[in-house]
C-alpha cells in the first residue's frame, strides 16, 4: 500500500524574463519560486490501479517523479507500506519501479542488455535476472527483437523494453508516466494487458494518462490534479458520479471545482 | 561502481565514432599522414639534390679550374647569355638556375692578389640546393689556393691550422646528452600528452553525462538503488581510462611507428636515450599523469552532467584545451623550476616534473608537492561532481 500526503515541492525561477505570458498568469509563480505542485494526496492499496489525470503542466509528472525518490519533495510525506520513502530513499527505490515519460534505452546495448544492466543495479543474482527476463519477454511479447541493439528500435519496442527494465526486480508498486503516449493500437494493448497483469498479481500500480478509456478499462481508483492541488481523489464509480454522461465530463467537473473556487 | 564503469565502456566499446578518434586516428591516420609528409619531403630533396642546374657563366676564362669542374652533364648544364643581359630577368623566367660572375683578379696567387669575390645569382627564396652545390666547387678550389699560398710562405702544419683560424673558443657542455635532449623533449611531451588525455576524455565525457541526459535514461538510473557516488565514480573512472588509453595508445605508436619509419637512422640514439632513463621514471611519468587525468575528467564530468545536451557539453568543453594549454606554456619559460611555489601549481608543475624526469635532474621530493596538489584538485573536484549529481536543478535542467 502507498500512501502519500500534502506532497508539495516548489522549483527556483531563474530567469523571471523568459518565462511565457501563460506562466506569468499561472497562481502557482510565487516571488522568485514556481509551486509546480502545492497539495497532493492520495492513496492506493494492494492489487488496485490508480489513475492520475490532470492537464498538461498540472504537476502529474513531478508527482511521480517525487514517488520515484528522482525528486525530494519540500514537504508531505510518501510511505510505501509502512516505509517512510524520503527518509530511506534507497529502500523505497528497490520496491518501486518506476517508468518516466522521457524514459530512453542504452543505444548502443541490446534489449536484453539494457534490462541485465538495472537488474544487476538491483542487486539481483545472474539466475534470477535471466529466469526474469524471459518471464518479462514472454509477458511482453518480446523475444524476436531482445537481442538486437535498441537504438534501432521502433517506438513500441522501445517502451516494452523500457517497462521490462523498470519491473525487472518485481517491485512492490509500479509507476508509469503517461506509459501508452505516443503507442500503436498493438503496443498500447501489450502495456495495458500488461498492468492488467499486475493487478491480478496484486500489485498497485499508479499511471498518469490522458486516455479517458483506458482509465474506464483499467482503474479502480482515479486522482485529478490541476494546479498542483487533488481536485478528486475517489473511486472510479464516484468519479463516474461527479457528472452525467461520459467520463469526460467526469474530468471537467472535478477540474471546474477549482475554477469556480 | 564496478557494474557502471563495466557498463560504460562496453557502450563505449561499441560506439565506431568514439573509438575511431580514440584509436584509429592516433594509431592508423596520424603515423600514416606523417609519413606521407616525410616521404615527399625526402623526394623533394632527392630531387633537388640531382636536378640537373642551368648556368651561366661570366669572365669564365679568367678561372679555367672552376670551369672545368663545372662541365659534369648530369649535374651542371651550360647556357650561353648575351652580355648584358639581366640576371635577375633570366633567373625569374627560368633561362638560368644560376649565374656565376668571376672577377678579372681571380688567380692563384693569393698573395699577391688577395681575396677573390665570385658572385652567384640565384632565386634563394624557395628550397634548393644552387649554393650548396656550387659552393662545393668553390670551396675545393679556395682550399687549393690556402695550401699553395701556403707552401710559398713555407709554413708547417701547426702554423697553418693557427692562421686559418688563430683563437678557438671551445664549446664544453656539462649537460650530458640525456639533460640536453630531456629538455627539448621534455618541454613537448606534456603538450602531447595532456591534450591527447583531454580529446581522449572529451568523447566519452559527453556521452556519459550529456548523452545520457538527451536520451532520457539518466532519471531512471538516479532512481536505480545505487548511491550517487558509485555512479559517479563509475563514469569518472570510465572517463579516466578513455583518456589515459587514448594518450597512452598514441604515445605507444608514435614511438613504434617513429622506430619502424627511421629505419635505423635515428634508432640509436633513441635507444641510447632511452636506456639512460630509468624504469622507474618513466612509470613515474605514467603515474604524474593520473592525477592530471583525475582533473579533466572530473571537471568534464561536472560540465557534461550541466548540460541538457550533447551540442551545449560540446560547446563548454571547446576552449578546455585552451585552458590546458597555458599551464604547460608556463612551464617552458625560462626561470620557472620545479621548486617552491611553483610545485603546487597544478598541470604546470606535472609539466615540469615530466621534463625533470626526462633530463635525469628529478627531485624527487617535489613529487610530495606535485602529488599533494592535484590529488587536492582533483578530489575537490570529484567531491563538486558528486555533489552536482545530487543537485535536482543540474540533473532535471
């Protein structure tokens, strides 16, 4: 189970001149400092899936990026099951894995390479990296492409090896950035069979998308974000309830709170 | 930190780019293009040195002797001139190589007539060889009027040899061979060397911090449960190795190459040179440049991990080699020694140390100074590395 409460983190503007009229207008841009994210919290228990939706610029990616242990958060806290991430970053890494939106590969290793490299990072025995690699190749259909240098790679392959990599150590959560951006129909099909996986192993996994319909297939549970502040923060039938028709306007209502505050 | 240098230079291994400035260049391009220079610099002499020359000759029958040894067709070719003619105009359009002017006074008889002043024209801008070789003739038949003015004045050997020349002034060097040469050589290698370690480093550097940063897998491996300081230390040593390699490679090949190409001539002197250069000085000159590579690899890393891409790392490391370079200029001037405040001067005192080395004159106490100074440099520096890789302002730029 994750936990995480009033997470805030706030980043130095370094040059108040080149920021865009947009940001100057942003509430957020405070004096010399920009509160990307001011108050988030939400929780996800074991075997459940947690969708983050918010707006482009709302603080979803420096969210996760502070679950990941990449960024250290001005305040709130982060506990993975009863572990206290900010204070053990290094423990909290080994359970998560986490999949960044910007993610790339070693070019100029092999798929198999690529995933060997964090699994040995991982601390995890020659075996055990070999006998999970072929599980992870099987899962996500990877064998016919494992061997061959990445940087030939097609966009599909490429994130199906990155989300080998990032579960390599069979972590206790799972978090994706935006995981089916920029995927074919057959590859985004391979990532949400593949998170259906997990659920059915029992493992959260929290994921930001802009994909309404994958968030009806997949979550139990649904966070908004905009302005770096939880506008909603339920289950999905709740967050079906919020408005009459489809999910879209689910998502404008629970953003419209905000506006209208 | 094993597992991300093994990890590192196998990418580096693998990249054809990197490893094309970092192996083929110094020990395939660079020999083979020296090489082609030496060899058509020696076809130019040879050529010079046999070309037939054009000639024209003035007041001829005045000196019969020099005539005569200039009738050699496969050296010398005559060309008759009218009288007034230009000497400069003949020899711009090609007609003559030279003009020789032999005055009417020229004759044997040193004594009586005195010096004799033969004039030769020719275009001596260019390389050739019209002075040498005319001045061989020239020089035989002057040689023949000393001694003959010589025996008329009826003088032995001793007095002979104390006319030509009455005072010599002696040239005793105390240097012996090794300090002569160590100092020439000496002043160059650190030139080489420390640059050839930069260019080395360079490629890998931004392909280590920059690169990764481009292609996005930097987060994922600050997120990867191994301490900043192993990755750190994993890249620096990477980059450490590909410099030392590269310096090391290039050093190694211009030596065999030098060897393979001099064919003999010049072997024995290296290797008398070389011989009189103790083991351990030269492992000491391997071992003054781990700190100095310690330096540029930190300061590279520090510059490449700043960088959001490769092109900005690229642009930041350009004037390093400048900088590198005014250090090692400091340790040619004259007056600047390896000792007192100049020990401590990081890369200038390497400099020195390596030309002391070199010249057998080492002392070797410096090396406390030497050592303590970059070790100094270098570790704060790594310490600034590691610390910036703790930095979210430098890492998600």
């Amino acid at each position: 189970m994750i936990e995480i409460k009033q997470l805030a983190k706030k980043f130095a503007v370094e040059n108040p001149k080149k920021l865009s009229e947009q940001e100057k207008k942003d509430p957020r841009l405070k004096g010399r400092f920009f509160h990307s994210v001011q108050d988030v919290s939400f929780t996800c228990h074991k075997g459940e899936v947690l969708g983050l939706l918010g707006p482009n610029g709302a603080g979803k990616t420096t969210t996760l990026r502070m679950l990941s242990t990449a960024l250290k958060p001005d305040s709130g806290s982060v506990e993975i099951s009863g572990d206290n991430v900010l204070a053990n970053p290094v423990i909290a890494r080994k359970k998560i894995g986490f999949l960044s939106g910007s993610t790339g590969l070693y070019g100029r290793l092999t798929g198999r390479e690529n995933i060997h490299y964090f699994g040995q990072l991982h601390g995890m025995s020659e075996e055990s990296i070999v006998k999970r690699i072929n599980e992870l190749a099987d899962l996500l259909d990877m064998h016919n492409f494992l061997d061959r240098r990445s940087e030939n790679f097609s966009t599909g392959m490429k994130q199906k090896t990155a989300i080998a990599r990032a579960v390599v150590h069979s972590p206790e959560l799972v978090i994706l950035d935006e995981p089916t951006t920029g995927l074919d129909i057959m590859a985004t099909q391979t990532v949400l069979e593949f998170i259906r996986g997990l659920k059915e192993q029992g493992t959260p996994v929290i994921f930001s998308t802009h994909h309404l319909d994958e968030v009806e297939e997949l979550c139990d549970k649904v966070t908004v974000i905009d302005l770096g502040r939880t506008m909603f923060d339920g289950d999905i039938a709740s967050f079906k309830a919020l408005a009459q028709g489809s999910l879209h306007q689910s998502f404008m209502a629970a953003i419209q709170s905000t506006t209208s505050e | 930190m094993w597992l991300v240098f093994k990890k590192e230079i196998k990418e580096l291994l693998r990249d054809r780019k990197t490893l094309f400035f970092m192996v083929a260049l110094p020990l395939l391009i660079f020999p083979v293009l020296i090489g082609v220079a030496g060899f058509v610099s020696k076809q130019a002499m040879d050529k010079a040195e046999s070309q037939v020359l054009n000639y024209a000759l003035v007041g001829g029958q005045y000196a019969p002797e020099i005539v005569e040894d200039l009738e050699q067709p496969d050296k010398f070719k005559l060309v008759e001139i009218s009288e007034n003619e230009d000497f400069t105009t003949i020899i711009r359009d090609e007609t003559v190589d030279f003009v020789l002017v032999i005055p009417e006074n020229y004759s044997s008889n040193v004594l009586e007539n005195g010096q004799t002043n033969i004039k030769l024209y020719f275009n001596d801008a260019g390389l050739n060889l019209v002075y040498r070789r005319v001045n061989e003739i020239v020089k035989s038949q002057s040689e023949l009027f000393q001694q003959s003015a010589f025996s008329v004045l009826g003088l032995d050997e001793t007095q002979q040899s104390a006319l030509i020349e009455p005072i010599v002034l002696e040239k005793v060097n105390t240097a012996d061979d090794r300090e002569n040469w160590g100092e020439k050589i000496g002043g160059m290698l650190p030139y080489v060397l420390f640059l050839l370690c930069l260019t080395g480093a360079m490629a890998p550097a931004t392909d280590i911090g920059a690169g990764e940063k481009e292609r996005g897998t930097l987060e994922t491996l600050l997120i990867s449960p191994i301490d900043r300081n192993k990755i750190v230390m994993g890249k620096f040593l990477t980059i450490c190795f590909a410099g030392t390699m590269t310096a090391l490679l290039t050093v190694g090949s211009m030596v065999i190459w030098g060897l393979v190409l001099s064919q003999g001539m010049a072997i024995k002197f290296v290797a008398d040179f070389m011989a009189q250069i103790a083991m351990h000085d030269f492992l000491l000159i391997f071992l003054m440049l781990v700190p100095v590579v310690a330096i540029f690899a930190a300061v590279l890393l520090s510059i490449s991990i700043y960088s959001k891409s490769f092109k900005e790392a690229q642009s930041y490391m350009g004037p390093m080699s400048i900088l590198v370079v005014i250090p090692i200029m400091l340790a040619l001037l004259p007056g600047v020694e390896l000792k007192g405040a100049w020990a401590w001067v990081p890369i200038t005192n390497v400099s020195l140390a390596m030309k002391e080395l070199l010249k057998g004159t080492m002392d070797y106490y410096q090396l406390f100074a030497i050592f303590g100074s970059t070790v100094l440099i270098a570790g704060a520096l790594f310490a600034f590395c590691v610390y910036w890789f703790n930095q979210e302002k430098v890492l998600f730029r």
